[in-house]
C-alpha cells in the first residue's frame, strides 16, 4: 500500500510539471496507469459489484452510477447539444437501451487523488439523455451506466475523432428502413417516433420519402435526383404519375414546378367547392384527400376532381330543387359557376304594404327589444341565457317582417325562375327573378278589339295589317272621283296625327330647346341623366330616356378569371340589388320615382349608374394612354384603396411573377431581414412565405396603387386641388409612391 501511494504522489509531482494553466485539461494517459489500478469501485447498486481491479484497467468496462458521471472539459465539441437531439437520445435510449457504451476517464484532485467522479470523454450526449430520464422519474439518479475506461488516449482527440471519423447513413437508407419498419413489423408513426425520439410528423415525411416510386429513389441515390425535387415527387402517391412527371421535365427541374404538375388536377382543400362539400361528406363518398407534408398545404388536396365536381353539383341541384316547392318559382337551375350570360330579363321584389297584423307583431317586438336593451345595457356582464335566448327571438321576429316589406310579383314567380350556383366563399348563390323569353307576358303597343282588329295612331287595321275602311271615306281612292273633276280635298280629322316629315320637324326644334333649356338648369339634368342611365341599367330593352346617352359595362369575368365571384364583386352586386328592388316596375313611372327622391338619393343613384360603366382594363393591344391616365387621376380623386378588396397571394399575384418580383415586395413591405430569410428559396415555398408576410401589410403592386390627393390651399377650391396634373409628365407614376402612403 505504502508503494502504491508512493507511486500515486511521484505521477502527481510529475503531472503537475507538464499541466497547463487549467489543472482540468490533464493527459492521464501513461503517468496515471498505475492509478486506475487502485481506485476505489464505485458503490455497489446491484449490477456493479465484484468488479475487479482488472476491470478497472484502461479498456475494461464497468458500471457507474448515473450521479457519478460529469462533463469532460478536454471534449473536443464546444457547441452544447440542442433540447431536440437530447429527446431523441432519450427516447431512443428508453426503447432500447444505451447500445454503445459511454468513454470515461477518472476525475482526479490536484494531488492526484481520484475523486470518485468520472468524465465523459464520449457519450456526453447519452449522459444528458440519461438525466432528463431521472428528471422525468423514468430511472433513478443512481442508475448505473455502462461505461468504457480509457486512459491510454488523449480524450480531446477521441472525442474529435468519435464526431468526425464517421459516415452519416445515406438520406434514402433512412427512408426506405423506416419504410421497412412500418410495412414488416407494423409500426405506425407514433410508434416509431416514440422508439427513435423524433416527432410523428418527421417519421410521416420519412415514410412518405420511402414511399417514392423505386425508380425516382434509385434517381436520388445516383444524384440526378435532390432532396427538394424528391419531397415535390411525394405529393402523389401515383407511381406511375410520378415517373411520367418525372420524364417530362426539361430544363427546369424545380420542385415547384414538380409539385404543380402532380397536383393540375387535383383541387386544394382552400378551394370553394371543397369547402363547400367539406372533407368528411368528400371522404364518405369515396374520395381521398392527399397531404403534402413539405409544404403548407393548408389542408391538402382533394384528389378526385371528377367526383368532387359531382358531389358540389348535386348539392345545388337539391337545393334548386326546393325552390319551386317552398317559394312557387316555376323552375331552378343549378349551376357550379353563376351563368353571367343568361340573357334572361331579371324582376326584383317591389315594396309591399304590410298586413295590420304583421305590424302589429314588428311593433310589439320592437318595442320590447328597446325595453329590454335600455334595461341590461349597463350591466358588464354576460346576460342570463333566459334574456340572451329573448333578445334573439326578437331579433329574428324583426328581421321577418322586415323581409315582408319587398315581395316579388305572383306573375313573375310564377312564370320566373332561379340560378342557384357556388359563391366565391364556398356557400350556396341564390339568384331569383328571372324571366325566360318564351315565358315574358306579351303587353301589346295598341288597343286590340274583340274581333282580333287594332287601332294604331288612330287607323284600324285588321290582323294582316291591313288599313281597313271605316265607312267614312279612310279607305277610298283619291282618284276615283267621277269625269274629270279633281278631287276635293278632304277635310280630315283633326284627331288625326299630323304628317311624319311635319312630325320630323316639329320634334327637331322641340329637341332644340330641350337642349338649350336642359343645359341652362343643372338640376334637372342631373335627373334626366339619372334617368337615361337607370332606365338602361334596370330596364332590359326598354327604350325610355331622351337623353342619347348609351352606358356600357365592361365584362371583367373575359379579363380575369373568377373575379365575379369575389368579395369586391358581391358588394357592388349586392349595391345593384338594393337599387333594383327599390325601382318601379314600369319604365314609363321611373322619371316619377326620381324626381320625387331628394337631392342625397338621386346622387347616390346616380353615382351608381355611372360607376357602372367604368373601364380602366388595359389589355396589351390597346394604345389608350390618356385613357389610363384618367383612370389614375379617378383613382387618386376617389383616394382608392385597393388593399380593401385585393390581397397578393399566390394565386393572384405572387405565383405568377418573378422571384425578383417577390423579394421586392417583401423588402418593401417588410424591410431587407424579411426579404433576406427567403431569398434562398425555392420559387413556390419562396411565394408562399412571401404571401404569409404581405398578409400581415397593406403592400400592393405599382397597378393596383393610387396617388395621394394633392393639398387644397384655401386660396383654391376644393376642385382645383385635383387638377394637380395637367400634362402626361405630371401624371404620377406609381414607382414614386413612398409604401404604405399609396393606398391610403
């Protein structure tokens, strides 16, 4: 014993000559052989006890408790290891034990003696593993660790040694072994990511990797293939469909493209008609709805396009076919898209008096509702449900009979019809009113008598057209006189409408002062244009205005698909509605009804007739520079802002442009950090993060922005200060609009 120690103090004498400023960082390699020999075995906790000295030797393993284990300062990785891969190894370890052994070294105290302690030259990964498990209660503090002695080796070079000296298994092993787990022994993912630590979603990716047709795998393996292109390729599970893409493509290979090909024909879980159908009635009815689990997907896809247009049509076809049991209307349609060109006279519902009871009703509930509200309108807390559930009958019994308030023509409904079609948000569009041509009541343009004859303009002519002689001399021959004698001129009638060139040009001087007068009185001209543009605009065919005035509307639907089923284009419709079902139902009373509507109605009218015919579209064969630039300056007097009615998404704008385009908006919109955590990326994943970040801004393209007003001075009238720009230079360019300034 007295050698031993003796031993032990000329190592520690010789250690402390050769240590450097850290006293830890020591080689106990060749001065401390000896030593190992006679360190105490660590406590006896089952497993451990009868090691020998021999065991302790360096090379030989023994088993140390868990608590006895530290952190080796000479471990050669400095960047501690992340909570995620601590929770793999400790997952990993709880399924099937530590399978290699930890590299220790003794601990010892300045003078050489150990301490008792061991550090983890390598394993220090398992270590920490190993004390989450004991944090967690899975295994005691004191757990006992298979451990590897060395002190023959520098432990700063095996643990550099352990982390570079090693072949990570290729990316398509992996797939294709968890592949293996789940097919032979069958796992599902949970399983498996509970025994190696990852999450189920990742064990889901690498099944679906392994899951990509032999021949694409066999691609990736050689390297024709990356690891983005093949996680494009797992968007379909279709074999034969992922090689045929496969084979397609030309130069560009990315994975959007990739993606975008194996999904033409599938609809995503965003679309109206698959909200519409919803993914359980879908599912029941045989579809399948594939995920990509690479991607925000924002539900999936839909995968039978076919049977998923059938299902949204019969959906509407049911609900076309209760109208004409529930409301009377002679027919229904269903259509998935709303038939913009129909052509058919539409009828609106028109104001109708109220029955005593029913106002008696709306009065009654009216009145209670204010009673109740004035009385539970200062409570601050939620109100009893009893209240709650009274405050919502009278609610609805308001809104019935106000709905009673318009009511459409028996006739019309019962020789009218209706279009039920798929709104733009995935709900069923119901359009009432519409009158067939074969369906329209015939009104005639002359009085017609019993025998089938008419009087136009004062003459009778029968049903052939024919003048008929009335007995009084309408029909004879002027030059049937007798002899020679010419022919008296007759008298006439002086009910008879005068001669049509007489007609011609006595209307020509009344046009003459109907202009002459029109102009001098702006009031009544802005209802006589009213008048031309309503009667046009609610009267299909109907020739009532004097004004030449000839609105047109422009069809948006040819210039941008499914614009009409936007929010943007609901609202406007819904505008036209209102007007529509406050409108007379003859043309000849429409002057009536304008003139009799104050000043603030007629304008709103108005403005809405007009805004009808709006056209700023530019198309790429038309030269209509001026044009444009009214539209700007329209914009910019209106202080439109688009961000209200359009979002970039990439579908409407971000897909369709470059990735120079996206990075610009995005820098402009969210600053140069933003822009730079994309500019990495991809095409497809770069424009659906961008559009994730523009969502969060009012961002728009130079098209859709509009030009601040330019500032009215109180020496100038408010119109003066929107002609800002009178020449082509003036004009501003949208380039110059300092963001988020440019839609205010």
């Amino acid at each position: 014993m007295a050698r031993t120690a003796k031993k032990a103090k000329a190592a520690a004498i010789a250690m402390e000559e050769n240590t450097a400023a850290d006293e830890n960082l020591r080689s106990i390699g060749q001065e401390t052989g000896d030593i190992v020999a006679m360190l105490p075995a660590p406590e006896d906790t089952g497993a451990a006890a009868g090691q020998t000295a021999t065991a302790l030797a360096s090379g030989g393993e023994i088993l140390i408790p868990l608590d006895k284990l530290k952190k080796s300062p000479r471990n050669a990785r400095k960047t501690p290891h992340s909570n995620d891969t601590i929770e793999t190894y400790a997952a990993s370890i709880g399924a099937k034990g530590i399978l290699q052994n930890l590299v220790v070294e003794p601990e010892l105290e300045a003078d050489g003696e150990p301490t008792g302690f061991y550090f983890v030259t390598i394993g220090e990964g398992r270590r920490l593993a190993q004390l989450v498990r004991a944090k967690r209660g899975e295994i005691s503090e004191s757990e006992p660790v298979r451990c590897v002695i060395d002190t023959a080796n520098d432990p700063f070079e095996i643990s550099l040694d352990e982390n570079v000296t090693r072949t990570d298994m290729h990316p398509a092993d992996q797939f294709e072994a968890f592949r293996e787990l789940a097919e032979n022994r069958g796992w599902g993912a949970e399983e498996i990511a509970a025994r190696f630590g990852v999450t189920a979603h990742v064990v889901k990716q690498r099944l679906r990797l392994g899951a990509v047709s032999p021949k694409l795998m066999q691609f990736y393996h050689d390297g024709s293939l990356n690891l983005d292109q093949l996680m494009a390729f797992t968007v379909s599970d279709d074999h034969s469909r992922q090689e045929q893409v496969h084979d397609s493509l030309g130069y560009n290979r990315e994975a959007y493209i990739i993606r975008r090909e194996l999904t033409r024909f599938h609809v995503s879980a965003s679309d109206r008609k698959a909200i519409f159908i919803g993914a359980k009635d879908y599912a029941e009815a045989g579809g399948t709805i594939f995920r990509d689990l690479f991607t925000e997907d924002r539900g999936g896809y839909f995968e039978d396009a076919a049977l998923l247009d059938r299902l949204v049509l019969e959906k509407l076809q049911s609900t076309a076919a209760e109208l004409p049991a529930t409301e009377g209307w002679k027919w229904a349609e269903a259509f998935i898209d709303y038939p913009h060109a129909h052509g058919f006279r539409r009828s609106y519902p028109q104001p109708v008096e109220l029955s005593p009871e029913d106002l008696a009703s709306r009065d009654a509930a009216q009145e209670e509702f204010d009673r109740l509200t004035a009385e539970w309108e200062a409570t601050e807390e939620d109100l009893p449900p009893d209240v709650d559930q009274r405050f919502a009958e009278l609610e609805a019994e308001i809104e019935r009979v106000d709905a009673l308030r318009h009511a459409y023509d028996p006739e019309d409904i019962a020789g009218g019809g209706a279009f039920v079609s798929l709104n733009y948000d995935g709900t069923a569009r119901i359009e009432r009113g519409f009158i067939r041509p074969d369906d329209e009541r015939r009104k005639p343009d002359a009085d017609t008598m019993d025998d089938g004859e008419t009087i136009i303009d004062g003459v009778r002519v029968n049903a052939d057209g024919e003048v008929i002689d009335d007995g009084e001399g309408q029909g004879d021959d002027p030059s049937s006189g007798s002899g020679n004698q010419p022919p008296e001129e007759e008298e006439g009638d002086a009910a008879q409408p005068v001669s049509d060139i007489l007609t011609r040009d006595l209307t020509a001087h009344r046009t003459l002062g109907l202009q002459l007068a029109l102009g001098e009185q702006p009031e009544i001209t802005l209802i006589a244009v009213t008048h031309a543009l309503a009667a046009q605009t609610f009267y299909r065919g109907a020739e009532a205005h004097a004004l030449e005035i000839r609105p047109t509307s422009p069809a948006l639907s040819s210039h941008a698909d499914g614009i009409e089923d936007t929010a943007a284009a609901k609202m406007l419709a819904d505008r036209h509605t209102g007007w529509a079902t406050d409108m007379p139902r003859d043309v000849a009373d429409l002057w009536g009804f304008i003139a009799g509507l104050d000043h603030v109605s007629v304008m709103a009218l108005f403005a809405h007739c007009a805004s009808m015919t709006v056209n700023a579209v530019k198309l790429p064969w038309e030269q209509r520079p001026r044009t444009q630039r009214s539209a700007d300056r329209l914009a910019t007097a209106l202080r439109l802002d688009m961000s209200q009615h359009w979002r970039p998404t990439v579908r409407t704008y971000l897909g369709r442009v470059t990735k120079a385009h996206i990075l610009a908006a995005v820098r402009e919109a969210c600053g140069n950090e933003a822009a730079e955590r994309i500019a990495d990326m991809k095409k497809a994943p770069m424009a659906e993060a961008a559009e994730q970040l523009l969502g969060q801004t009012e961002w728009l393209p130079k098209l859709l922005r509009s030009e601040r007003p330019a500032s009215v001075s109180p020496e100038e009238g408010p119109d003066e200060g929107l002609e800002a720009f009178d020449t082509e230079e003036d004009v501003p360019h949208a380039g110059e609009i300092v963001f988020p300034e440019a839609a205010e």
